[in-house]
C-alpha cells in the first residue's frame, strides 16, 4: 500500500525515505534557541556554552555598546520633543551650564540616569541573542535573581553606606586645604523633584552597570579559555585566563573609563569595580554587587541633591578620600562572603544529578576545561 503523510507514494522496491527528508509530513523537532547552562560552572564561565564561539563576546560587546548609545539618543530626542511640546519653547541651552541638555538640572539628571538604565534590557537581550543563553545567567548561577540574596545584601549594603559616611567625616577632617563650605538645606520645595528621581531610576541605574560590567563583561571576558591552546606559551595564558581575574581587570577598567575621575580617583573607582566583580564570582551572582551600587549611589546623589547640587561633580579626589571609601567596601565585601558562607550560597551551576542542593565552597568541584 503506498505510503502518503503529503508526500507522493513511494514506488514498489524504493529504499524507505527518511521521514525528516524536506517535503514530508514528519520533521525533526525544532531545537530551542537557548543552549544548556554549563554543568558545575562557576558564574564567571557561564558564557562558554556549546555555541561558544571567538567572536560571540566581541560582536556581543560592540553590539551592547552600539545599540545602548543609540537608544540613549533616541531618549534624548524624545525628551526635547515633549519638552517643546509642553512648554512651547526648546531647551535653552545658552546660559552658563554650557553642558546641560535641557536646560533643567532636574531633567538633566533625569535623562543621565534613564540613559544608563536603558544598557540593562540591551545587556540582556546580548545574551539571548549573540550568546544564545538565558538572560538570567547574567543573574546568577541560578539562572536567575536571588530575590532573598538581594535583600540581605542590601541590609548590609546600608550598614556600609553608614561606615562609609563616617569614614568620609574622618576623611574630610584629615584634608588641609578644605573649600569653605557656604552649603544649605534648599528645602522641600526645590529637593522633593530630583529626590524622586533618583529613588526611581538610581536603582535601574546601577544594576544596568552591574549588568554590563560585572555580568556581561565578567562573562564575556571569562569565555575566552584559551583551552584549545597547543604552545607551552599559549597553555600558560589559558591557566590565567580560566580564572576570574582577567575579567575582573577588564571590565574594572573599563567601568573606571566611564567616569570622569582623574588622579587618586581613578584608585577608587577601580577598586569599587574590582571588590563588585569578585563579589560577583565568591557569591555566584549580582546581587551582592547590586545592592552595593544601588545604596552607594542613593547616598552619593540623595546627598547633594540636598544642598542643591545635581551634577555630581567628577575629577581629582584626595587620598584621603580614596582610603575612606576602600575601607568600608572591603568590610562589606568580608561581610558578605561571610554571609553567603552561613547561608550556604550556591557558588557554581548545579552538576549532573545535583539538582538544587547548595554547594559550598568547600564542596565545590574542580573546573577542568
């Protein structure tokens, strides 16, 4: 009897056709787009997947970047369209802030935050497309965020905000040549509008570099084994390059590029990018990391916004300074390891038969490439 699912009838003595050959009716199910987490991986290898290729990070990388900076222009051509639709006039940009974009310091900041906030859904969707794994391995080993991770890091990310404001008390004591202060409380009226926005986008802010710099990069950088590698030389490199460092120098030093502190300044921003990402890989995840930034900028832009300073000014900072900020970041860093340990953190990506068992540090399996 001849054989039709749609397909013509196959002649009497004709070899039996493969049912997944084009133009029959049964075809092979089609692969997800998204390939399988690496097994027992720690977060800073939670790029080289199956599909991974040399050229993914990189076309990755330009791609976030591309694409970021476009959409931050594109934000910024809509907010002067309803600026002059609501007023009537166009930013008036002719006065002494020769910087300012819509001639509103509220608005300004508004825009600066916003357009930070817009590289987190880029910086996901980076992953999902070039890399071809879920989003949430940015996250953490979990594939996801640790919701309760979060908030206890964010309990200590308050305590070190408190450290840090008494550091930098003790800080400004020790420096000479401080400017005299003629700074005042601008009230209710002129702080409620930026205070606002900096309680709602701060938080987008932050976790969008997080993101960026301590998933995206971190991983990026950290996909790059260097296993295949045959010379002596090139197995040397590969040993280095398996381990988190590499992608912690790199994204640290591009997060330190992104900002406009020169001198001892450019100390601090590195290590503040540096404690973030080591975090990042002791703990398995962001969250620590997060929470950090997110509290260390509410403090850094809620503070002048009180005396009437939106534009947090950028450029040489004493030593002394640099010291008062180093100090309380390792001790958060020290109570955050520590908690992770008393809390049985998941470090690495569930192994073969694991399931969701915590893994410590002192169960956690070798990483052989």
């Amino acid at each position: 009897m001849p054989y039709w699912d749609g397909a013509p009838a196959q002649p009497p003595g004709a070899p039996y056709p493969s049912p997944y050959a084009p133009g029959y009716g049964i075809h092979a199910a089609k692969r997800p787009w998204t390939v399988e987490t690496p097994k027992a991986a720690p977060f800073h290898r939670l790029a080289r997947n199956e599909v991974h290729r040399w050229w993914r990070p990189l076309v990755g990388t330009l791609g976030i970047a591309a694409l970021g900076m476009g959409l931050a222009i594109g934000l910024m051509i809509v907010g002067i369209i309803v600026r002059v639709v609501v007023t009537g006039e166009a930013p008036d940009t002719s006065g002494a802030d020769v910087d300012s974009i819509f001639g509103d310091q509220t608005a300004d900041l508004a825009y600066n935050l916003g357009a930070l906030a817009l590289f987190l859904p880029v910086t996901l969707a980076g992953a999902w497309v070039v890399q071809r794994r879920r989003p949430g391995t940015l996250s953490s080993v979990a594939g996801r965020l640790r919701w309760r991770w979060l908030l206890a890091c964010s309990g200590l990310a308050i305590l070190f905000c408190v450290v840090s404001y008494g550091t930098s008390i003790a800080a400004a004591g020790a420096i000479d040549d401080q400017p005299g202060g003629d700074e005042h409380w601008v009230g209710w009226g002129r702080f409620i509008a930026p205070a606002v926005v900096i309680i709602l986008l701060v938080p987008f802010q932050s976790a969008a570099e997080e993101y960026a710099f301590r998933g995206w990069m971190l991983q990026a950088v950290g996909a790059c084994t260097l296993e295949n590698a045959r010379s002596r030389v090139g197995r040397a490199f590969s040993v280095v390059f398996r381990t988190p460092w590499p992608g912690i120098v790199v994204g640290s030093a591009l997060f330190t590029a992104g900002h406009g502190y020169t001198g001892w300044g450019i100390l601090d921003i590195f290590a503040f990018g540096a404690v973030a990402a080591w975090l990042a890989v002791r703990t398995g995840g962001l969250e620590s990391s997060i929470a950090l930034h997110v509290f260390n900028n509410l403090m850094a832009f809620l503070g002048p916004a009180a005396i009437g300073q939106l534009d947090i000014e950028q450029g040489g900072v004493p030593w002394q300074v640099v010291v008062a900020d180093i100090i309380p970041m390792l001790l958060y860093a020290a109570a955050v390891v520590g908690l992770a340990r008393w809390m049985r953190l998941r470090r690495v990506t569930a192994a073969p038969g694991d399931g969701d068992a915590p893994l410590t540090a002192a169960a956690e399996p070798a990483h052989a490439s």
